[in-house]
C-alpha cells in the first residue's frame, strides 16, 4: 500500500507519515535495477541499493 499513497503525492508539503517500517515495503529486483541504473548515470555519487534474495511464497 506504501506505493499507492507515496505515488499520490506530489509535493513533500504534502506528506504526512504518522509511523513508517521500512522493512515492510517491498520493492521488485526490476525497480532495484533501474533504480541503480539512473543513479549511476545522473547521481554517480549516491549508492547502489543492494538487492535481497526474493522470497517466493506459496498460497494454498
């Protein structure tokens, strides 16, 4: 739910978080990637965001 709320912002002005989890925001391997492309080639100064392992789930 954090990128439905976070992609209906459009100043910071207008963010109010009233607690966060960062652990509990999960991203895709494919975002991380892109992520890292365009930081590396406009912000070269920034990090690369280290990817985890993705856990697969089975729903039964």
């Amino acid at each position: 739910m954090a990128n439905v709320a976070l992609s209906r912002v459009r100043t910071l002005n207008g963010l109010h978080l009233l607690s966060s989890n960062p652990v509990s925001v999960k991203v895709s391997n494919l975002c991380i990637n892109e992520i890292n492309r365009l930081r590396s080639k406009f912000r070269n100064e920034l990090p690369q965001i280290k990817k985890v392992k993705e856990r697969r789930e089975r729903f039964k």
